[in-house]
C-alpha cells in the first residue's frame, strides 16, 4: 500500500516567527509599541543664532510666484490680546478677525515703521500680545517664514513676547523672548508637511504685559 506524506507549508512558521521577533506586525501595534509612538517627542525648531546673515530671497519673496503673502490668505481665525489684529499690504492696512464698523488707527494714527537691518517692511501683521491667527494650509505649500520683530519706536525696556508656530495643533518651532534677549527680531522658517491641515501664528505673551506690539513681517507660504 502506497503511503502518503502530508507536506506542511514553511510559510506560516515563517510568518510566526518573524512576528514573534518584532519584524513585522500583524493586526494593531502592541501596547509598547503605541506607548513609544505616543511618547515620541516633537522636537520644537528655533530661530538661527544672532547675526546670521539674513537671505533676503527667503524672508522678502517679494515677486516671487512661489510665493503665498499670508495677508493674501483668509484666516479660520484672528484674535489678539489688546487692539486689532492688523494686516499692511503694501501700506494698506485692514483688520482681520472681529472689529467694529470704525475702528481706530494703530497707535494713534502715528506710521508704524518696520525695519529689519535697515530694509523697510511695508507688508506685516501687527498684533499684540497674547495673539492667534489660526490658517487651513493652502495648497502645496511647503514653508512658513516671516521675521517677528517690532515698531521703530518700541525700546529694549518696552514689551516682551516669543513666537510660536504650530502645525496641526502641535507646537514646532518657538522663539526665545524678543526683547529680554536683547534682540530686535528672530529669524522664523517653518518646514510644512504634506500632512499639515492647519497653521497656527501665535504671540505668547510675556512679564510685564506692557507694549507687546508684536509684528510678522513678510509672512510668506512659499511652494
């Protein structure tokens, strides 16, 4: 009588033992495995040190068709501690978020003078601290830059605030404090995800609560 011999598959052995070995998964990650996704930390970027050079192709795109003047963007959302959240465009200034049908001009309906390394800024927000303006990223996009920075008139003893940029409602990059580190503006370059669904602007607000007049000047989304 002839015999006959089953075969076994080596394939599910395989399988079995590279799972057993972590190499591959099967089904939803471990409770180790989530609780190392879940503790992966963020790392929050910052501003490059004082006296970098600044490129002026970057942080000025002015005419560059790649770039997205963020004035030009309707926010989800504007809010500011004190005043207005106040958008120049070359010169002309408009508010966005809420503000009644007459508000009155910004301090006082003197010129508010932006400069950085003796270069004019006409386009910038002008907000005060505490201050969120909160963006859907548009499309194909792939970096956030501006320069925070402040009026001509505001002096070292006068105000103190950071910036912060979040991506999805996570914190990526944060400014030390403008003013207390003897520094007249911070230097901000944002990458964007693909994934990114949300920007966030915001001004976090220092001490002595006092001239927190924070400015974005040239906030650009560049392609």
């Amino acid at each position: 009588m002839r015999k006959c011999v089953k075969f076994i598959s080596a394939r599910p052995v395989l399988i079995a033992a590279l799972i057993g070995l972590g190499l591959i998964s099967c089904g939803e990650p471990s409770s180790s495995q989530q609780k190392k996704q879940a503790t992966t930390p963020i790392v929050v970027a910052g501003p490059p040190p004082e006296g970098t050079p600044i490129d002026w192709s970057v942080f000025a795109p002015i005419g560059n068709p790649d770039a997205i003047y963020a004035g030009d963007v309707t926010p989800m959302l504007a809010e500011v501690g004190a005043d207005f959240c106040r958008v120049f465009t070359n010169g002309a200034e408009r508010i966005i978020g809420n503000a009644p049908p007459n508000p009155p001009p910004a301090l006082g309906g003197r010129r508010i003078i932006i400069k950085v390394q003796g270069r004019e800024c006409q386009s910038f927000f002008f907000t005060h601290a505490p201050s969120r303006i909160v963006y859907k990223v548009p499309e194909g996009v792939k970096r956030f830059t501006a320069i925070g920075t402040m009026p001509e008139e505001i002096h070292e003893s006068e105000g103190t605030w950071s910036y912060i940029v979040k991506i999805n409602d996570q914190k990526v990059f944060e400014t030390p404090w403008l003013v207390h580190a003897k520094q007249k503006y911070w230097l901000i370059d944002v990458p964007i995800p693909s994934h990114a669904k949300t920007i966030q602007l915001i001004v976090h607000e220092g001490n002595n609560k006092f001239c927190d007049n924070a400015v974005w000047a040239w906030p650009y989304f560049h392609k």
